[in-house]
C-alpha cells in the first residue's frame, strides 16, 4: 500500500527554500516553479515541480496525489512554469488513464527515490499496472497557447 502524502514542517521548509532558489535562477536541474491562480480566490499559488519533457511534449506529473495545485490547475485550465527571469504559460489537459500510464512509468524511473513510496506500483512494473495509479496521480499535457 502507498503511503499518503502529508506536509511535514521540514517539507513545508523545503519547498519554501527551493521557491526562494528557483526565483533567483538557482536549483536542481529540472525544477520550475508552477504556478496557478486559486480556484476559489483567483490568488496565484506556487509550488516546485518536476515537468516531463521529450520530443512528444511535456507533462506535469501529481506524484503526492491529487493536492492543491492540481485542483486550481483543473479549474484554471492553465499554468505558468518559470525558473529565475524565465516564464512560460500554458493551457493544460488532464490525460485519460491510458496516456498517462507511459508517462508515469517514465516519471517513477526519473525520480524513484524522491516519489517512489507515493506509488502501488514500482518503476519496473508493466504499463498497464500504472494505468491504475492514474487516478491517484493525475497527468497534465502542457500546450502552448
């Protein structure tokens, strides 16, 4: 069974630190910045996040879950990823169970010590055991406007 995410004091630390080093242009390759208004107060919130990106597109990936973010980018239909001086827009979509399925896989294989206690399934599993962990994880297509 997967754990549950819970925000820690030294998580919430973390995320605050690596905020304040990504809007200075500094940070772990990978890393951006997301943000996205509040679906209830229009208020732009911002949490780090580790897009997918390959030929085919990017992709935001929800490891811990369906939180926050992923309900205002549900709502908004956009996001701004930014790193330092560097910002861009764009609309999103929510994949279905089956297009997310490869994109999980290959986000798990990317990041399997950081994110890897979130999932039922482990790294080497088939794509069709991660088709399942898509609505506990859900996956975003990045469009340019």
């Amino acid at each position: 069974m997967a754990r549950a995410y819970r925000p820690t004091l030294s998580g919430r630390l973390r995320d605050r630190v690596m905020t304040f080093l990504l809007t200075k242009g500094v940070g772990p390759p990978g890393i951006h910045l997301l943000t996205v208004p509040g679906r209830r107060t229009g208020i732009p919130r911002t949490t780090p996040v580790a897009p997918l990106e390959d030929d085919e597109g990017r992709w935001l990936v929800a490891p811990y879950g369906p939180g926050g973010w992923v309900r205002n980018a549900r709502a908004a239909g956009r996001v701004t990823l930014s790193r330092g001086r560097t910002s861009e827009s764009f609309a999103v979509t929510e994949l279905p169970a089956a297009e997310a399925a490869p994109i999980l896989k290959r986000y798990l294989a990317e990041h399997p010590r950081s994110v890897g206690a979130y999932f039922d399934v482990g790294k080497d599993a088939a794509v069709e055991e991660f088709a399942a962990e898509a609505a506990r994880h859900p996956v975003f297509r990045l469009e340019a406007p």
